[in-house]
C-alpha cells in the first residue's frame, strides 16, 4: 500500500513564531486523491516543479510531481494526518501545534475498507433545532451496496434525497446509535460552561459506548470520529467528565468523503435533525429555518413575538449572535 517517509521541521517566521512543517513522501495514487481532494482549495499561481498548491484552514499544501508534498502553516499536522497510514515521528523541537504521540494514530492501513464504526453530527451551526449525533457500524461487504444506495457526503445532498437514501440504508440494517440533545438541555450546558465542542465530544462518545454494546466489538477495526477538533482537546473533554477515549478511536477530516460508516452515520444524523426541525416547526406553528443567516434573526422575532423570548430556550440555541441581531425585528 502506501508508503511514506515522514519528516518534520521546524521554520522560524519573521515575526519569529515557530511555523512547524510536515513532508510527506507519497506514491501517484495518493497525489491523485489529494489533487482530487483539494482541488477546491488551489491556491496560483503553483510553484515550479508542483502539482499544485492549496490554502485550507490548516495549512498550505504544496505538492511535487516527485511525490513529496509539503504541508506548511498553523496546523499542518491536521492536514498531513489525513495521508498518513503509518505512525508520526516527531524530531525535538518545540510546536504545540503538533499533538503528542499517541494522540494522532494515524488510521491503520485498509481501515476504510475493513469492519468499522464511523460518526458525525449535524445541527451544531444552526440557531434552531438540537444538535443530533449518529455512530453507524458498517461492514466491508455492505460497503459496495451502501454507495449503490447512494450513501455519500451528505453535504452534496438534499434533505429531502438524504431521507430517501436514509430510508434505503435503514433496510439493509445496518446497527447504529443515535443521539438528540434537545435545546433546552444544549442551553443549560452552555450555560454551565461547556463549550458546543465539549457537547459534541461526549455526544460521540457516548454514542459509540451504545453502539458498541449492540455489536461484536470484536468485528470492528476501530471508530473513525469526523474530525471536528484536534484530537487532544476531544480527549480533554473526557477526562473532565472522567472518561476517557475508547480503543481504536481516530479522527479524520471530511471523514464522510471516505468512510461509508461515517457518510452512513453523516445521514441518518441529519434526517433525525430535519424531523426535529420540523417538529418544532409544527409546534410553534412557524417554518423554523436551518442555519443561522439573517433570515433567520426574522423568523426569531416572529417566534418571540408570539410566545415572548423565553420559548427560544426550548427550540434554539440562545447563545448564538442570532438572538441579539433579532432585537431589530421587534
Ligand atoms: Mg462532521
């Protein structure tokens, strides 16, 4: 499969912050994933000699047509994790960017393709609605059939699409864990604290502690978590809440874009999110909108005027900038 030689370095910027640097060396079908990958993100003109160049929230990404692609910025680390499949050296030097060994397993090589657990969230940016978690176990031999089924990035989908392949994915029956937080207990979280990625963390958690009781952990290669913070922060919310990470968990970026757990997952997450919504919806009597765009500071102001402002506690996320910009509706 893969190889990769791994080396990190560490450069001093002028500002004379240490910007760490990853390289990794990788063979013609990776650099044609991540040509693929960050098509989206090129960022010209390229330099001599590179495939291309990308900008990500993470880092700089420039690939060579040798196969050494080289990942520079705040968090290279983050990206370069994505093509690794063998465990991450780390030479002295000091980045805090970089996590502790041990904390970034990189995913073992075929995991993708091997029995494994995969989660994801939705509901986590919009104003209404609570925040739904799903695991989904899937098996190698269900891969095939899933992507027949049209189970992919639910990010490309319609909700309306997404309940269909939802549906078709439920029959083939595959185990799953689902949670919902509804609002009220999102707001008073918030309000002792927890920031919405500790909420999200124990969510995962907890539903890949569910999921585990309803199958052979044994069959199971691992959890894949769609990455949504780094992995020492997720395991720093366990252990507040005393917990801690269970075997074989690894994170990964846009997750569902490769795991048919995850897209799985990724689905029914979001079908149970549009139920919800429209839920709510129905029992204020009001089309609660997704997101939280300034259409939505409108719909608030319909809401407060018909039950007054503390019916939000129970359908939205109060804490959101929303809130305040509906002031100007009333
Ligand atoms: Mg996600």
């Amino acid at each position: 499969m893969y190889s990769f030689a791994i080396v990190y370095f560490y450069s001093k910027s002028l500002e004379g912050t240490h910007l760490s640097q990853i390289v990794l060396t990788v063979d013609q079908s990776v650099l044609t994933k991540m040509y693929t990958y960050y098509k989206s993100h090129f960022f010209e003109p390229f330099p001599a000699g590179s495939i291309f160049r990308a900008k990500t929230t993470h880092a700089v990404i420039t690939a060579y047509k040798s196969g050494k692609v080289l990942f520079q910025g705040k968090s290279p680390d983050s990206e370069a994790s994505i093509w690794q499949t063998t465990p991450q050296k780390q030479t002295k030097g000091n980045s805090s960017k970089i996590s502790k060994p041990g904390h970034t397993d990189a995913l073992p090589i075929n995991f993708l393709d091997s029995n494994h657990i995969g989660s994801d969230e939705t509901g986590t940016g919009d104003y209404f609605g609570p925040i739904t978690v799903c695991a989904a176990f899937v098996t190698h031999e269900q891969i095939a059939l899933l992507k027949e089924l049209g189970v992919e990035d639910s990010k490309n989908l319609t909700d309306v699409k997404i309940k269909a392949i939802t549906k078709d994915l439920l029959h083939v029956g595959i185990p799953y864990s689902l949670l919902t937080l509804p609002n009220d207990r999102y707001n008073q979280l918030q309000k002792q604290g927890w920031s919405q990625g500790k909420m999200k963390v124990m969510l995962h958690h907890h539903t890949h502690q569910h999921l585990l009781k309803k199958i052979n952990p044994d069959t199971s290669k691992g959890i894949l978590v769609d990455q949504f913070c780094q992995p020492y922060i997720y395991d720093r919310h366990l252990h507040s809440e005393h917990e801690s990470r269970l075997p074989n968990t690894y994170f990964l970026t846009k997750a569902e874009s490769y795991s048919t757990a995850v897209a799985a997952a990724s689905l029914i997450a979001r079908t149970r999110f549009v139920r919800e919504i429209d839920e709510l919806s129905e029992s204020v009597g009001i089309e609660l909108l997704k997101g939280a765009s300034a259409k939505v500071d409108q719909t608030i102001a319909k809401v407060i005027k018909k039950y007054g402002k503390t019916k939000l506690e129970q359908i939205a996320k109060v804490h959101f900038a929303n809130t305040d910009k509906a002031q100007k509706y009333l």
